[in-house]
C-alpha cells in the first residue's frame, strides 16, 4: 500500500477517510499538499525566487519548473509537518517560525493517472544560502532555478527570460520559459510576496482557498 492521505469533502474538511496517493489521483479525490518557495538574495545583492526543476523520472510533470519543494501532507499531519520536504529535497531544516503562510490554494487539474484534486498549503521562506549549496534529492528534483525578482516580472509579461541554473556544482545561465512552469501555482502572487518579504514588509496571506 503507498503513502496514505486524508481525504477532503468540497469544503477542504476531513471526511475520515485515507487512502494512498495514487487512488486519491485516480479517483479525483480532494486532498491535502505543503508548498514552500524560498527566495533570497544573491552575492551582489539581486533578489531571486528559486524554483525547481523537477526530475525526468516524476511521473508527472517530469521536466517542468515548479515550486522549490513540495509534497503530499500524508494521513493525520498538519500543514508544516510538511516542512520534511525541504530538508528531503533540499537538505534545508528551516525554524518553523521562519516560514511566512501565504495562504491555501485550491487546485484541479487533469493528470495522466486521472484528475488532480489538492488543497496547496503555502508557505514563503527568505534564506540566503546559495544555491550551490542546497543538498538535492535527484529523484525528485534534477536542478534549481534562480529567477531575479526583475526577470520574473518579465518571464510573466513576455513569456521568457534570463535565470541561472543550479546543477552538479555548477551555476550555469540560463532562459527559462513560461511554458515550462506547471500550470496554475500562483507564481506572480509569489513574485509580489517575495519582493516585500525581502524588502523588510510585512507579508499577509495571499491566498484565500
């Protein structure tokens, strides 16, 4: 038996019910995910959403850029019990206190296994550390993506624009294109968030379900 989720009614509430992952996907059954971005400053100073580049092998999505860690909350957890993504994924082991709620997402989408039906609980972290030195999980994650704050803006404008990709010690540059973003993850609410999270404001909710 895989990984086990709770099941959600319409309202987002537990119905009692947990099953594994991959029937939750099958059957389009509503449940629950952690999404945390991390956004930093460079050496010289320039603000960056970092995004990841998910593994070849995902059996969805394989390839794409996506939030910078991600997972499923299993049966019984609460939202910041998925805080395990960052240091699985990223070897991240953030304070708690440090992340910023931006709210909760609700999501459906169609998907090769059937119809994705999840409650995003997301969240926004401000660390520093470079790139270089994040400890990747290669089976879910293949590189990490630097995206300015200022090529952001023109990524959702114009559809591309200049990053630095992170893989096998190397920073190499990089154009990324909107159309390799998965769909429908709030990147440009993300984008603001992270400007006045990095400039000292105070970051409220941005999603409301």
């Amino acid at each position: 038996m895989g990984e086990l989720v709770d099941v959600l009614d319409a309202r987002g509430d537990r119905t009692g019910l947990a099953v594994p992952k991959e029937e939750a996907h099958r059957r389009g059954l509503w449940h629950r995910c952690f999404h945390c971005w991390v956004c930093g400053r460079d050496a010289a100073g320039e603000p960056y959403l970092l995004l990841q580049r998910r593994a070849a092998g995902k059996d969805t999505w394989p390839g794409y850029l996506d939030v910078t860690a991600a997972g499923h909350l299993r049966s019984g957890e609460e939202p910041l019990d998925g805080l395990r993504e960052l240091e699985e994924e990223l070897g991240l082991r953030p304070d708690p206190s440090r992340l910023i709620p931006l709210g909760t997402r609700r999501i459906e989408q169609e998907i090769p296994q059937g119809c994705d039906r999840e409650l995003h609980y997301v969240f926004l972290l401000v660390d520093h550390t470079p790139p270089l030195r994040f400890r990747l999980q290669r089976e879910e994650v293949a590189s990490l993506v630097a995206l300015s704050l200022s090529e952001a803006g023109r990524l959702l404008r114009e559809g591309e624009a200049r990053a630095v990709e992170y893989a096998d010690g190397r920073a190499t540059p990089a154009r990324v294109r909107l159309a390799e973003l998965v769909p429908d993850k709030g990147v440009g609410e993300v984008v603001a968030a992270a400007r006045r999270a990095l400039g000292g404001e105070r970051v409220g909710r941005i999603f409301l379900f």
